[in-house]
C-alpha cells in the first residue's frame, strides 16, 4: 500500500511501518527500530527524519494518565453560536486556544458548531468552564456530556492496512 501525503512524496510500506512502530514506542532505539524494519542503521534513521522534516512526524509525546494529575472528569460540549460571523468564529477559536482544560475544540457541520473535549478536576470545576465557554459564545447554546466510562482513546492512526 501506498499512501500520498501533502508534500507529494509517497510514503511506502516501510514508511508506514515505521510509523507504526513509532506511535506503539516513540523511544525505540534507532537500532531496534531498523531491524525490524529490516534496513541498516543508517537509511532507518534517515527515513526517520525526513518524515520529521516533511511533518508526516509531528512530535514525539509523553502519554500521562489524566487521573495522576486529578483531572477525574471527562466532557464532551456542543456549543451552538448565537452569531456566525467571521469574527464570531474567530473569536471563539482564540477563547478555546486559551483555555487550558480545552484539549480538543473542532468546528463542526451539523446541529451545533463545535464539539469540545474538555478535562477537569470535578464537576464545580465544570460550572465554571461552562460559563467561561458559554461567555464567549454571547449568549450561545450549550449541550454536555459527562463520560461515565472510556472504553477506548487513542492517539494512534491506522497507518498499516
């Protein structure tokens, strides 16, 4: 298989395999990396950072369990604008880039227009990021979801098909 990426370089199947490896252990020693790739040292790690260099590799992060930092509460929130002006979305995209709880905001099509990934400590602590989300929708509408159980999260992609 063969993948097209943005830059108009194909990545191939070792490519992808890399790639795989890396969201499984993205501290795998270069050397454990290319033997199972089945490429010498060298052309492992050059393959490596060209897909750093060309953003196919965005960063390297450490996965930390949100309960170690008291974070217990997982929400979701549809937020309906009240406006839906340029300026409108443009202000609401700067509020969530600012607001440290917000792990994930994305403008949606449908029946609201964004959906918030949200985590906190406890449930007063969410009254008031509601109403700091709500402030900046202007009188906007919201929906909330309170995750009872994660069944599945992952930042992995299906690179290998």
């Amino acid at each position: 298989m063969r993948v097209q990426k943005a830059s108009s370089r194909v990545l191939d199947r070792i490519d992808l395999h890399i790639l795989s490896i890396l969201q499984d252990d993205g501290r795998i020693v270069m050397k454990d990396m290319a033997e199972k790739v089945g490429l010498s040292l060298t052309p492992c790690i050059e393959r490596v950072k060209r897909m750093e260099r060309d953003g196919v590799i965005a960063g390297y992060h450490a996965r930390i369990a949100p309960q170690a930092l008291g974070l217990q509460i997982l929400v979701f929130v549809e937020i309906t604008l009240h406006q839906k002006s340029e300026k409108a979305f443009e202000r609401f995209r700067r509020a969530m880039l600012a607001i440290p709880e917000v792990m994930e905001c994305h403008l949606v099509s449908g029946d609201f227009d964004y959906l918030i990934k949200a985590r906190i400590p406890e449930m007063t602590e969410y009254r008031r990021l509601l109403g700091e989300i709500l402030h900046v929708a202007d009188g906007g509408q919201s929906k909330s979801y309170v995750v009872m159980e994660e069944v599945k999260e992952t930042l992995a992609l299906s690179v290998m098909r």
